[in-house]
C-alpha cells in the first residue's frame, strides 16, 4: 500500500484578513490581496496545503527544493514567526514588509542583525561571522584563502566592533550599517511596490 | 573580494535573491 504524506491532506488554514495585515504593514489592502496570489503559488507549489514548506521557499528561490544554502535557511526561519516549521500567510506578509522600499531603514538594519546573529545570542560574534563567511565561499563559485578570510573578519571587527569586546551588539550593528549603506540593499526589494501589477488577478479574488 | 567588508561580501555574495520568489 502507497503512502502519501500527511502534508498533502490538511486542510487549508484560514488566511488572515487583509484589512488587519494592512493596518499592521507597510502593504495597502491591495497588495496584501496581490501578495496572496503570489502565496497561493508559492505554497501549492509542492504540498498544497497552504501553508509555505522549507523544500516550497527554497524551490521558489532557487528553482531546487533541496539546494542548501545558510541564507535562505535562515530567511526561512526568521519568516516562521510562529517557529513550527511553516510560513503561514500572515507571516509572509508581515516578513516581505520588511523588504517593502517605504519600511523604515530601522527595521531593515534590525532584520538584517537577527540574520546574521546565527544563534540567536543578541550579538554577532567573531566566530558567526566567519562561519557565515565560510558557508558563503562554500555555496559561490569564490575561493579565498583561509588568512584572507581571517583577515577580512579581523578588518571588520576593527570597524564594527566599536567597545572591542569581540562581538557586535545591536547599537554597533546600527551604527555600522547606517555608515555602509550597501549592507543593506538586499534589504529593499523595489518588486513589493509594483505587486499589484505583477499579480493583477487579485482582482478577481478580491473579498474587499 | 579582501578589500571589503565580510557582510559586504555576504551581502554581495550569499546567492540570495528574495526577488526571485516573484517570479516562481
């Protein structure tokens, strides 16, 4: 007898009301509706539950549902709010508005610190920073020597690590980010502001 | 790649594009 897996036959959850996403984000009515037709895709994509899996994100990301790659594990888990393993509509929404170009520039710089504070300790410590550094060498088609990785972890801690106690804590992330301004461009996706005309059929599905 | 920051060259380099989920 085949088995199938249990993914496939929950049932759809309840999505939450556009109306309160709005209130909550930096998204209109409108785009919170166009935003799930882009959810709906996303999160049929594999296990049609509607809910977003690992294996649906990082197949929307990279066309590959088992590619491993230390950012996107990490997206993921900063988008599962609920932390249970799955992104619902509500955290999709609350997470993209984050990347919306109107989001303050405080918001992005404190997303951007919990991706790069791996365990969650409320700093980003040498050693995370060179673990991220080294997965990233692993996962690119870039090769650097092990003293020039030191060397640019070493050269960063000298810039970001402001009371030199080995690790960056929030304000020296703040003040660090606000001086390069390029750590943060990854940050804006320009896409959020035209989601109304990338998915124009919201229209059609619109309950407001 | 020496000449910048390490989170500029994660920034750069990480292989991720959020954008690319709009167009899956």
């Amino acid at each position: 007898m085949g088995c199938v897996s249990s993914k496939q036959f929950n049932r759809a959850p309840q999505h939450e009301d556009p109306a309160i996403l709005a209130k909550e984000t930096t998204f209109s009515v409108s785009e919170v509706e166009a935003l799930f037709e882009l959810f709906k895709k996303i999160s049929h994509s594999i296990f049609r539950d509607g809910l977003i899996h690992k294996e649906e994100f990082q197949l929307a990301l990279f066309r590959n549902s088992n590619k491993k790659n230390l950012f996107a594990n990490r997206i993921f888990d900063l988008f599962d709010l609920k932390r249970n393993g799955v992104i619902d509509f509500g955290e999709f929404v609350r997470s993209l508005s984050i990347f919306h170009p109107e989001t303050p520039l405080g918001d992005k710089i404190a997303f951007a610190f919990r991706l790069y504070d791996l365990r969650g300790t409320g700093c980003i410590e040498r050693e995370e920073l060179h673990e991220m550094v080294l997965a990233l060498l692993n996962e690119s088609d870039l090769f650097l020597s092990e003293e020039a990785v030191e060397k640019i972890v070493d050269q960063t801690f000298k810039q970001a690590d402001l009371n030199d106690d080995g690790k960056i804590d929030p304000d020296e992330w703040k003040t660090f980010a606000s001086k390069n301004p390029a750590l943060l461009k990854n940050m804006t996706l320009p896409y959020l502001k035209d989601i109304t005309m990338v998915f124009p059929s919201f229209i059609l599905n619109s309950e407001v | 790649p020496e000449a910048l920051n390490a989170f500029e060259l994660i920034s750069m380099s990480a292989g991720l594009n959020l954008g690319n989920l709009f167009d899956s």
